[in-house]
C-alpha cells in the first residue's frame, strides 16, 4: 500500500497560530521528513460553502490567503500537491455514492457537527449540505487514497465517518477503499490552543487569534493584552499557570534554548513557572517573553509569505497544476469505484453481450 497523506482546510480566512501548532507545523515536519508516496493539501472550498452559501466572495477571496500561508510556513510545491476542491469533481461523485451508505442519525451523532451546528445557530433548521459535510470529506480523504490525514483533534469524528463509509462500501463492493488514520501533534497542548482572551477556541469570529501574517507590532500588541491570571495584580502576588494563556501559549512554543537566549534568569519553562506561583514575576515579563519566542518563529514565516505576495499568478500556477493532478489521481479512485459496483455500463461489454443474448437468443 502506499503512504499518501492528505489534509485539508476551510478558506474563510487567514490561518491562524493555533492552525499552526495544530496541523500546519506537523505538516512541514511530514514533508521534510520524507518517506510518503504522495502529499496532497486540500483548499476545501465547497466545505467552506455549506456555511457561508450567501458569501461565496468571502471564499473566493481566502482560497489565495490560505495558499500563501500554506507557502510561507515552507511547505514546498514540488513536494506536495496543493489542489482546489471545487474543481476535482470526481469528489461530487463519490460524496454521492457514499450518501447512500450513511444515515441521518448517524450524522447528527458527530460531536463536531454537533458544536457546530450550535455555534452557528443551525440547530432548528439545518441546511443539509452542512449535515453531510463529513460525507463529502471522507470523499477528499478516500478519492486519493489518503490513509495517513495530519488533523486538529476536533476532526477526529470526520476521519471516524470516514472509516465507517470505507468499510460499508468495501463490505458491498468488495475491497475499493482504504481506512485513513489521523496524525494528532504529540503535545497536547497544541492539539487545541485557546485565543488570546483564553476563550478555548482561537477563532476568527471571536476575534481572538493571532494570523501568520499578522505584522511584528500586531503581534506584539496581542500578545501585550493576553489573558493571564485576573488575580495576579502586583508582581508580588502568586499567581496561576493553569489557565493562564501565556503560559499555555509557551507550552506550546517555547523551547529551552529560548531561555538562554531571552531569559537567563531561569533555566526553563518550569523553573519560570514555579517563580511565577510563589509571587515575583510580572505579566509584562512574561509576555515580552513570549512576543520574543513567536517573533522567532513568524519573522521568517511573514518573510516568506511576502516573497508570494508580490507573485499571486505564480501561487495561481502552483494550484492549477496540483489541481490537474488532484484530477487525474481522484478519476482513477472513481474509475475503481464505478468498476466494483459494476455502473461503468459502456466499457460492460459483458453486460451488453449478456442482455442482447437475452433478447434475441439466436444472435438476430
Ligand atoms: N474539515 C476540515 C477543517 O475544518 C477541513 C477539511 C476538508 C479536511 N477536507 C479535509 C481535513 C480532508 C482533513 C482531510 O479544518
């Protein structure tokens, strides 16, 4: 078998931190590391649209930013296929194959749709495409035959829809599809960073990200008004990690050499941790820190991303020639489909033999 991994996100804006320690880094390590037979990257536009059907501009206009904030954290063109949802309409085909073998409840069981269907206000009126979304992306998953998908945790019940669909058409087909796996970053706390309020979600509608390409001084302001501990007010006082955003946020970036570098005083992360609980060290200590930690990683990142800015029909480029590969690979899985459930009638000539037999038994 071979190791094709495949990921994908939703173009409704720029990517965050939090989509950077949570799928995007993992991402670049994979790449780096080697090893797959193919790497595909999904800019999963008509996902995008089961929620924002009434805007598809505001699609349109990310599919561009989410390409450049793909390239400027390194991941490389000649390495991975970068393709378009939309127009790989093999994917339209097998969502609706796999629609029959799936069922209302089952859908309305997913934890994810569940929240989301909360969030957004959906709940006593639901719009079916958004319902059968995990549908169409266990299509994104198996139309390229993707067994190995880098995800933040919360697609983790997708990727469970996914198997569960890849087993009933393999049961009444016989064996067509392969069961993906997720690939969930090792720290924890970077499967799910909170916002920069310590909401548990970093979220656009919440206002409470940090973009990859937001600039230094953006950066530094957000990182200036964080959420820390309400009741540490004079430096004096203790004060708490657990739920203190900048600490999460240093969990989940900082790294011993940071210390030496920036902040002698203490050995490591810990050593900061229990100064900060016995009293003595301030939030505006804490979060120069931290701005210094995430500049090291987002200067190069913003570096990289302006390079692309000023060659948009290039990035343009990068896509439609993933997208004709997208193409061609999501064809053949059709192909393999229709074959199996025996509906590829004109190439049947089995099929045609047998029923002109039928009719007319002397051959005229
Ligand atoms: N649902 C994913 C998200 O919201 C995006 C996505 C679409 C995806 N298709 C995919 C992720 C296929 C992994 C594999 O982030």
């Amino acid at each position: 078998m071979e190791r094709i991994i495949l990921t994908g996100d939703r173009p409704t804006g720029k990517l965050h931190i939090g989509h950077y320690v949570g799928s995007l880094k993992m991402r670049k390590e994979m790449q780096d590391k080697g090893g797959y037979d193919k790497f595909y990257i999904e800019i999963a536009d008509v996902q995008a649209l089961t929620d924002n059907w009434d805007n598809p501009e505001k699609v349109r206009q990310n599919i561009i930013e989410v390409a450049l904030d793909y390239l400027s954290i390194g991941l490389d063109p000649e390495k991975v296929t970068f393709f378009i949802q939309s127009q790989v309409k093999g994917l339209f085909e097998l969502t609706c194959y796999y629609l029959d073998v799936v069922t209302l409840a089952r859908l309305q069981r997913n934890p994810t749709i569940k929240s989301e269907l909360k969030m957004r206000n959906f709940e006593g009126n639901i719009p079916m495409g958004f319902l059968t979304y995990p549908v169409s992306q266990a299509a994104d998953i198996t139309g390229f035959d993707a067994t190995i998908i880098p995800v933040g945790d919360d697609q983790e019940p997708m990727i469970e829809q996914t198997r569960e669909i890849v087993r009933s058409i393999n049961n009444l087909y016989g064996e067509t599809l392969f069961e993906p796996q997720a690939v969930l970053p090792e720290n924890l706390v970077c499967r799910r960073l909170p916002g920069t309020d310590g909401n548990a979600k970093m979220s656009k509608s919440l206002g409470n990200c940090i973009y990859l390409s937001d600039d230094s001084e953006t950066v530094r302001k957000k990182v200036m008004s964080m959420y820390t501990d309400p009741n540490h007010i004079r430096i004096e006082d203790p004060g708490k990690v657990e739920g203190n955003t900048v600490f999460t946020y240093l969990d989940a970036f900082s790294e011993t050499s940071d210390f030496e570098k920036y902040l002698p005083e203490y050995k490591n992360l810990d050593d900061l941790k229990n100064a900060y609980k016995h009293g003595g060290v301030g939030d505006v200590k804490i979060k120069k820190f931290l701005y210094q930690v995430l500049e090291d990683e987002l200067a190069p990142i913003r570096e990289k991303r302006h390079y692309y800015e000023e060659r948009i029909p290039e990035v343009y480029e990068i896509l439609r020639k993933g997208t004709n590969d997208a193409n061609k690979k999501c064809n053949e899985v059709v192909k393999r489909l229709e074959e199996n459930m025996k509906i590829n009638y004109f190439e049947d000539t089995e099929l045609i033999k047998a029923q002109s037999m039928k009719y007319t038994p002397n051959g005229d």
